[in-house]
C-alpha cells in the first residue's frame, strides 16, 4: 500500500502565500518524480509543477516565477510554495507521486486526495 498524504489548503486572499505539503509512505523503494496537479470547477486536470529525485523542475506557463516545488527526499516528502496568489488559482490540488515498488516491476503512478485551494477577497 502507498499513501500520499497531503497538507496546507485554504482560502487566502489575492496577493497572498500558502504552502503545499505531501509526504508519501508505505511499500515503496523510490520515488522517480513528486508533483502537484490541479483542477478548477469545470476544467481538467493539469500540471502545476514537478521534480525528479535529482532536483529536476517542471513548471507550468502559469505559475512560473510564484510557485516553488521542492523535495526533502528523506521525508519522501514535496513541497508546493504558492506566492502571488490569483483568483484562477483556485482549485483542488493534488499530488502525485511516480513510483518504483519493492519487488514489482516497472513504475506506478499514485495520487493524493486533494487539497481545496481558495484564492478570493
């Protein structure tokens, strides 16, 4: 069983910070890749940003240069540092974690249950 357990949602005004939090944990032997995807009432899924196990970064147009992914490998955790805050921001956020499991082969995809994500004054 994996788990991707995530922290850090609310409502926060325009102009304003949060931080995303995901720890992931159970019968796994490493994580490839840790993201964060999002999606908005009426809207798809999409990528919000993403990093590799070697530090490599993803970003979507959108949020490039307000929001800031990072791991702590160790903790299997990733982090999701939301700066300037718009209105179509808001959406449920999830994480998403790609996966090499104890004695399975090949890569599996897993999923948080989402974090609500309000952007409004």
């Amino acid at each position: 069983q994996v788990q991707l357990e995530e922290s850090g949602g609310g409502l926060v005004q325009p102009g304003g910070s949060l931080r995303l939090s995901c720890a992931a944990s159970g019968s796994f032997s490493s994580i490839n890749a840790m993201g964060w995807y999002r999606q908005a009432p009426g809207k798809e899924r999409e990528l919000v940003a993403a990093a590799t196990y070697d530090g490599n970064t993803n970003y979507a147009d959108s949020v490039k240069g307000r929001f800031t992914i990072s791991r702590d490998n160790p903790k299997n955790t990733v982090y999701l540092e939301m700066n300037s805050l718009k209105p179509e921001d808001t959406a449920v956020y999830y994480c998403n974690a790609i996966m090499a499991r104890r004695y399975i082969t090949g890569l599996f995809t897993y999923w948080g249950q989402g974090t609500q994500v309000t952007v409004s004054s």
